[in-house]
C-alpha cells in the first residue's frame, strides 16, 4: 500500500501538533503520560513559593506546585494548585503545610499532613486545608526581636555616654591625664629603685636576718618550753585551791555584811560604835586634862613628903 504525500503530511502535522501540545503541557509542569491527581488549597500569603516547587508527604516528593493564581481579588486569597502522584491514601480531611525549608535559599516548598483517622479519600479536584509552619528565618527572627531592641537601646545609651564623655573629657583634664599618668610612671621608676635598694639591703644584711631568725626560733623553743612547765605545774590543783580560797574569803565578807563575828558587830552595831567614840572622846579629854594639870595625876617628893591633896585652881575671870 502506498502512502501518498498528503497523507504523510497531515501525520508530520497531527505529530507536530501533539509534541507541541506534550511539550507546553511539559513545560508547563504537567506529563501527559502520567495520572496525576490535582488538589487545590488557599493560603492568604504565599511570599516565596513559586510554580513548580516541590510537593511531599512524609519528607518523599510526590508532586509540584502546578500554578498560583488569585481566588478572590477583594480579600487577595490565593488558590495553589497542587500536581501529586502517590498511592498513598489521601483524606480529604489532610492539610497543605506551607513552610519554609533548611534557610529558604529555595524558597518555600508545601508538605501534606495526612488526616490517618479519616479514611475518605480526596477526589480529584478537592481542596485541602491549609497550614502555615514559620520557617528557621522567621523563628530566628522572633527571637532576635527583643535583642535587636536591647542593643538599640543599649547603642542609644553608649553613645550619650560616650558624648558626656567627651564632654567632660576636655584638653584641660586630657592634659591633667597625660600629667597624671606620667608622674605615676615616675613613682613606678621609683618603687623599682627602692625595691632594688631593699633588695641590695636584704642581701647584704642576709647574717644579721639569719641570726635573727635563729634568736627568734630559740626564743620560740624557750616559750614552748615554759608552756609545758607550766603544763606541768598541775595549774588545776592550784585554781582549785584560790577557788575555795576565795570561796573562804566571799563566807567571810558575808559574815561580817551580816553583823557576824567581833569585826561585824564592830561594823554593824551602832551602840559599840557610839560607846567607841565616846571613849575616844573621854580619852581626848583625859589627855588634854593631863597636859594641862599634871598635878592632879602625878605627885612627886624627893624627901619623902606626904602627898597634899590636889585642890582644884579657880580660874580666873
């Protein structure tokens, strides 16, 4: 059988025409070839996610981004259109993760969460619920938040101090510093010296240093040997005598603050005490009577004479 020119052109033309269809279809994201089943989810915001990005379940790419395009132009809500081959059952009840792989270099990528305890399956054309999981980027950056403030404000106030520093921080007081700082290396040169001179004097008077250490390590043996004399000296004994001692001595002081005894009555009784000082006064008396008229207490005769009675001078007026 042959076949005729025109009938090998319109096969050239229908041939064309299919490759030109499988490969927009293919360029398009879609394989004519394949039995992919189309899910559709929307999201508010999908900021880094671009047609053809991956599509998986379980960390195992099972599809693609197909394409993204607004479902409502008032709300600004956007439809994905997902491409996903799997045997893997799918619930309707499943969710489209929308989250941001490793530090989004490749930008964001959807994961579907299966819904194990629904077993309806989704049908072709279904839509899924939609999730968003903020990526490391963003996590990072809530957490960087509070710290970006703390070093503004911590900047902010470094730099007021630095200003009042400067203010401060005149030529005047700049060149009190540079004065001050010289002189303290001065001292410094002068604290080296007077430690090499104390050095020098520690060297040259090293004898009289060891001498003085033995004398002192002497007199330390000699006190520890009086510490133990007196150790020995049974020092126990002789508290416990002064104790009873003075125990004795505490009896009588109590005795005579109680009247007790010759010494207490003496203290105590006011009647002895009067008789005392009457006496004393008697006695005084006596004396004074005495100097002034011997007569009348001593007689004295060399030849024997009988003593005349003593008679009283008059005093005279």
């Amino acid at each position: 059988m042959k076949v005729t020119r025109e009938a090998k052109t319109a096969i050239l033309v229908i041939g064309a025409i299919l490759m030109f269809i499988w490969g927009y279809s293919f360029l398009k994201g879609r394989d004519l070839f394949n039995s992919y089943k189309t899910y559709y989810v929307v999201y508010n915001n999908v900021e880094g996610l671009s047609p053809s990005a991956p599509v998986t379940l379980n960390g195992l790419v099972v599809g693609k981004v197909n394409s993204i395009a607004f479902r409502d132009t008032v709300q600004g809500t956007l439809v994905i259109e997902l491409q996903v081959k799997t045997d893997f059952p799918i619930s309707k009840t499943s969710a489209a993760i929308l989250y941001e792989p490793g530090l989004g270099i490749s930008g964001k990528q959807i994961a579907i969460a299966p819904d194990l305890k629904n077993h309806t399956q989704a049908e072709n054309g279904d839509y899924l619920k939609s999730r968003l999981e903020p990526g490391m980027l963003a996590v990072v950056s809530d957490k960087l938040a509070p710290l970006q403030t703390k070093i503004e404000a911590t900047v902010v106030s470094a730099d007021s101090l630095l200003h009042n520093i400067n203010n401060v921080i005149d030529r005047q007081t700049q060149e009190n510093l540079r004065t001050a700082i010289y002189e303290m290396s001065l001292t410094m040169k002068e604290f080296n010296k007077a430690a090499k001179t104390l050095n020098g004097t520690i060297s040259g008077n090293k004898a009289n240093i060891d001498a003085t250490m033995a004398n002192l390590n002497r007199t330390s043996g000699n006190f520890a040997a009086i510490s133990d004399s007196i150790n020995q000296a049974n020092l126990g004994a002789t508290m416990k005598k002064l104790d009873a001692s003075l125990a004795n001595v505490d009896k009588i002081m109590n005795d005579v603050q109680s009247g007790k005894g010759t010494l207490g009555k003496f203290l105590k009784d006011e009647a002895m005490y009067d008789n005392l000082r009457d006496a004393s006064e008697e006695l005084k008396e006596l004396m004074a009577d005495f100097k002034n008229n011997p007569k009348r207490y001593v007689h004295f005769s060399v030849f024997g004479k009988k003593n005349t009675p003593y008679t009283e001078e008059k005093k005279k007026k």
